[in-house]
C-alpha cells in the first residue's frame, strides 16, 4: 500500500530524513483533502510534540501571498510541544529550516464556536483575554528549497510549514492601543533589518483572527477558550541559521526574542 502524505510529511519534517517531495497529481485535490491531511500529521506529530494548543495563519500579508504564490491565507495548528515563551532557546537541529516571523498572537478568554454566519472584528475581539508579541519559526517537511513552490493545497497539509510558535508577555488591556500603526522592529544579532505594523495582517490582526474564526466555523469547528492565534507576518521575515538570535520589538507591547543554538 502506498504510504500516505501525512506520513510522509511526518517523515520529512525530521532533519535527519530526506525532505518530502510532491510529483504531478500528489498534492490535495481541494481545501477539505489539504486540511484532512494536515489533521492526520497532527495525529502522527501528536506523539512527539503533544496535542494542539491553537492556531498559525499564513499568508496574511500580500509580501508572504507573493512569495508562496497563494491568493488567500490558510491555517495551521500549534501543537503543545512547540509552543515556547520568550526569550526562547531552541536547538536550530529541530528544524529543518528556520524561518523567523514577527507576529501578533491572541489567548482566547472564551470559545468562538462553530455557526454559520461570518465572525465580526468586534465578536472576535469581545473573545480575547490577551495579546501577545510573539515569533512564528516556519519550517516544512518540503525542506528551504521546496517549500515556497509547492502551492497553497500542499503548505496545508504540511500544518501550514508550522514550525514552532515563541510568546511574549501578554497584555490585557491591549485595545487602548492601534495595532494597525504600532510599529514592529525585527533585528538578527542585534542588526535591524525589517519594519512593519499591523496592517501586513489582513489589514488588521483582528481581521486575520475574524478570518480564522470563520474558516473553521466553515468546516464546521470552532476555536476553544485558552487557546492561541498568531495572525501572520508584520514584517519582512527572515532565515535564520544556527547561533542566531532574533529580537522583535512591538512597541508598546514589548518584545518577543529567540535563539536558535548549534
């Protein structure tokens, strides 16, 4: 019997194994193969990285639209294993590539629960308890050179290329402020190389996590309270190699800090 892609994804996201490669027809048909496929990596990655803790969303941005030729962003789930808090040290070798985001991330205070009319900005923001600066690290079975051409049915399955998710501290009382014009500094060994705000984000990091809330609800899931949202890139991202550090500082929120170790 042919192996299956998520076994095959779980296969090529250890270092160790060959990155997995996709011929003509291998990707998913649609959204419903793409995402079934990435629940069954979930269960198969389970085993080492634990059950799922929240949600990444990709390609909110036109920059990251572009650079993975998507039109529309797409989820993945962040797993309790790979959920850190800053600053964060983690073993560059856990990765196949390390691929560094800012982003906004939310906790949840209460469930948005599965329905059929479209999530509102306000319903969502009503639903937050607190805001995060935080680091998505994008890694992917398809390995450095394979991962931006696969398309967006193949990122899905692959978890969305999740690869672990760093939180800074959280702020409750994060509406005082606009994160749409907040700006973000990111900065590798201590050397700015990118800015950005919130606006990358769908426009608004609300917009991003209304978007998830309505995807799933779409397919008839909802998000639970106490679980986390990253809302996608707000500034240029970066690649990373071992013994390097990054530093995003989100204004008013703080900063959020990683470190990849040899």
């Amino acid at each position: 019997m042919p192996e299956s892609l998520a076994s095959r994804l779980a296969a090529g996201r250890d270092p160790a194994n060959p990155p997995t490669s996709l011929g003509p027809g291998e990707a998913p048909a649609g959204l419903q193969a793409a995402y079934g496929e990435q629940h069954r990596l979930v269960r198969l990655l389970g085993a080492r990285d634990g059950r799922p803790v929240g949600y990444k969303i990709g390609a909110t941005s036109l920059l990251a639209q572009r650079f993975l030729g998507v039109a529309a962003p797409f989820a993945g789930q962040v797993l309790a294993g790979r959920l850190h808090r800053s600053p964060a040290r983690l073993s560059a070798a856990a990765f196949r590539f390390r691929l560094v985001e800012p982003e906004y991330a939310f906790t949840l205070a209460r469930p948005l629960p599965a329905r059929a009319l479209a999530y509102t900005p306000a319903e969502v923001a009503a639903a937050v308890a607190t805001l995060h600066p935080a680091f998505e690290i994008v890694s992917s079975a398809y390995g450095e050179q394979g991962w931006q051409r696969v398309g967006g049915r193949a990122l899905i399955a692959d978890n969305g290329a999740h690869g672990a998710l760093v939180l800074g501290e959280g702020r409750s009382d994060w509406q005082r402020f606009d994160l749409a014009r907040e700006r973000v500094e990111l900065r590798i060994d201590g050397r700015l190389v990118g800015t950005g705000d919130g606006r990358a984000a769908r426009g608004h990091p609300l917009l991003a996590l209304a978007w998830l809330a309505t995807e799933l609800a779409r397919q008839g899931r909802g998000l639970q309270a106490g679980e986390v949202v990253t809302t996608g890139v707000v500034t240029p991202f970066k690649l990373l190699a071992a013994g390097q550090r990054a530093e995003a500082q989100f204004g008013a929120f703080g900063s959020c800090r990683v470190e990849f170790t040899e």
